[in-house]
C-alpha cells in the first residue's frame, strides 16, 4: 500500500499548530482570571490561525499532490 509519509510536517502545518496552541493557551490564562478579554483574544488567535493555515495551504506551503 503506497501511503505518504509527510505526517502533515509542512510550513502550513506546523503555522496553524503554533497558533493554535497560543490562542488555546491565551483563553487559558483568561478562563483562570476570569477575563472575557483574555478569551476572547484567544479564541481570536486560533482563529486567526486557521485561516492563515488554509491560506497557506491554498498557496502551496501545505502538502504538495502527486
């Protein structure tokens, strides 16, 4: 079976990780001091971090067909 052994390790990846991991924990910090504004800048930043992913995706750093 021929598979791919990318495993998602393109520059469009690894973005959408990072940010999303910022956001998640920028809403963390909020839901512990009870900051909506802390949450919703998180919330923002994952956001945020899906579509630059996807745009970066669309633009070729996502993975290449064969």
């Amino acid at each position: 079976m021929a598979g791919n052994d990318n495993h998602g390790g393109t520059p469009a990846a690894w973005t959408l990780v990072a940010l999303v991991l910022i956001g998640a924990a920028v809403s963390g910090v909020g839901v512990a001091m009870g900051s909506y504004a802390w949450i919703g800048a998180g919330a923002a930043v994952i956001v945020l971090g899906l579509v630059v992913g996807k745009v970066m995706q669309v633009t070729a750093r996502g993975k290449q067909s064969a």
